[in-house]
C-alpha cells in the first residue's frame, strides 16, 4: 500500500485469495491516503495500518525460494510425526529450528 506523492499514483496489491475484503480495505486505505496528502484528512485507523508504506523485502531467486519453502514445508510434517509419535506437548528440536529459520521466534 503505497502512495507516491511526487507522482500522485497509488499502488495496493499483494494479497491472496479472492482479495475482495481485501480489495475492499486497500481501497479504502488508498483512499484516506489521497485524502491525508491533499490536506483533506488526517491520520486515520486506516492510514496507520502496518501495510501502508511497507517495503517487500526481495525473494530469493528460483528454484532456491522453492526448494526453501518446500524443505521448511517438509520439516514441519517430520516435526508433527516425531510429536505425534512421542506424544510430546512440547514442540521438536525439528519445529524449534524450522520456527528459526521461518523467522517465527
């Protein structure tokens, strides 16, 4: 969700799905944005969501983000067979170091 002031042009996208309760809220952010800079509006609930002016960090380049996602995909389902074979409560030393790399704790 962005909107560049020199240029006027507001930029929202990036969501999954059908996106239409998405679409919805984005048109709407975009829309106090456009308000805020002509001086129409203020800071709303909308404008202050942490989506507005968010910079996507870079992917890595394919196949390695393929092959990353799929090895952290097939961690997590040998995690939940050791869990579920050990009966265990707490997460596996296998979840704890996907949850790493997965920049979950």
């Amino acid at each position: 969700m962005t909107l560049d002031r020199s240029t006027g042009l507001g930029w929202a996208g990036g969501y999954v799905g059908s996106g239409v309760a998405t679409a919805n809220l984005a048109a709407r952010t975009l829309r106090d944005l456009v308000r805020q800079d002509s001086g129409q509006g203020g800071r709303t609930e909308l404008t202050d969501l942490p989506w507005v002016g968010h910079k996507v960090r870079k992917w890595e380049p394919e196949p390695l983000r393929w092959l990353g996602v799929h090895g952290l995909y097939a961690t997590y389902r040998a995690a939940d067979r050791r869990e579920r074979l050990t009966s265990s409560v707490e997460a596996s030393k296998l979840a704890r170091i996907a949850d790493r790399v997965a920049g979950r704790h």
